[in-house]
C-alpha cells in the first residue's frame, strides 16, 4: 500500500471509530429501550391468560455482548471494522411491576463501564486493531406499557413506547422497534433474554457504509 492510501486509511478508520463511538451511545438507548419500555409489535396468536410474571420485580443488572460491522470501498479496495464489547452493567436500580396486562417500570438506570474492542480489515487481511473505554449511565426513567404473555416462556409488548434520554442522544427522542422476549423463573429470579440485530447505511465525511450492529442481553430481576 503507497503512503497516499495509508493516509487515507487512517483517516478513514479514525472516522470509523468516531462511527462507532455514535453507535455505541445509540446502543445504550437502545439498552434501555431493550430491557424497560416495551414496543408496538404485531399481535401473536396463542396468548396465555396465565400471568407467571405478576408480582413486583427488582432490577438487579443486564449482561450484553454487542457487535458493530461497518463495510465500505475507498480507491477500490474493499475495507470492513468490528468493533465489539461485552459487560454486566452496575449500580442496577428500580422496580418492574407486572400486574393486570400492564408493565409499569419505576426509576429504572444502571451504568456500563468496558472496552470497545475494534478491528480493521483490508481486503480481507486484518491491518489494525484498537481498544477505548466506554462508560455511561443511563439516567432513570419511568413507564407502564402493555404486555402479553405468549405460552410458556414468551412475553411480548403490543404498546408502542418513545424514550428520550437527552445524556445519551442530545435531546432527541427515539422510538424504539419491536421486540419479543424469553423469560425463566427459578425460586425468585426472573430472567429475561432477547437479541437485537439492524442493518443500516451510514455515511461518514463522504464514505458510505453498509452497517450491521447486533446485540445479545440477558436481564436479571428478583421478585419483591
């Protein structure tokens, strides 16, 4: 590779990373969104009558693994950046309370303290690779939103929802996607797990690219 192109990739990961960085304030609305203010979806038959999740729930923490794919071509060549974290957010607090076909979350926040752990590929040949720490607090927020238990480990949100966290977005206000979980109950603890995944299009000081983020999580609570 000539120095000309090498400026241009280093130039072009700092972007990525600047990318990344964005996704990764998106992805902790999105955690929020996720675990604590339930979406509009399409309805499912089979519903259950039965409530296995009424009651009053602390929210004790969620464990995630996320990952961010970008892909884009400068001069001809063909240029990919993973960038990936796992944590166990910390400082957990606030309630769920299941009750009558409604969720009412109360001073919901946690913290995420990690590492965003990158690589930069050209041509398929790894060529850098990079760490940066990542912390954020999602600040609390409330909510009641309908629910759905579906058979015997399903719940899923018919109500839609809009959270706005303006440490995280600057002010805006997102609506969040639809979103079904699995649930296990064991003595008091509720498990909650569910998986995220979007693709999207970005384009960073004049370089399109083509965006895969996807995203594991597993919320624990235990029953008042």
């Amino acid at each position: 590779m000539n120095s000309e192109k090498c400026v241009k990739r280093e130039d072009c990961f700092t972007f990525v990373i600047t990318l990344n960085k964005i996704f990764m304030k998106k992805f902790s609305l999105l955690l929020l969104v996720i675990a604590f203010v339930f979406f509009s979806c399409k309805k499912d038959s089979g519903g259950s009558s039965s409530d296995a999740l009424s009651g009053t729930w602390n929210f004790n923490s969620m464990t995630a693994h996320t990952q961010s794919d970008s892909k884009y071509n400068i001069s001809g060549d063909s240029f990919e950046d993973i960038s990936t974290t796992d944590f166990t957010t910390t400082s957990a607090g606030g309630t769920i309370t299941f009750s009558g076909g409604n969720a009412t979350s109360t001073n919901i926040t946690y913290s995420v303290s990690t590492t965003i752990f990158a690589q930069s590929y050209e041509d398929n040949v790894l060529v850098d690779t990079l760490t940066a720490p990542f912390d954020v607090t999602v600040p609390s927020s409330s909510s009641v939103d309908k629910y759905q238990i579906v058979g015997a480990d399903s719940v899923i949100f018919p109500a839609g929802g809009f959270v706005s966290s303006s440490a995280i977005t600057g002010g805006t206000t997102t609506q969040t996607t639809a979103s079904r979980f699995k649930f296990t109950i064991s003595g008091n603890s509720l498990t909650m797990t569910t998986a995220f995944s979007q693709d999207s299009t970005e384009t960073v000081s004049g370089i399109t690219q083509q965006v895969t983020e996807q995203a594991n999580y597993s919320v624990l609570l235990t029953k008042q």
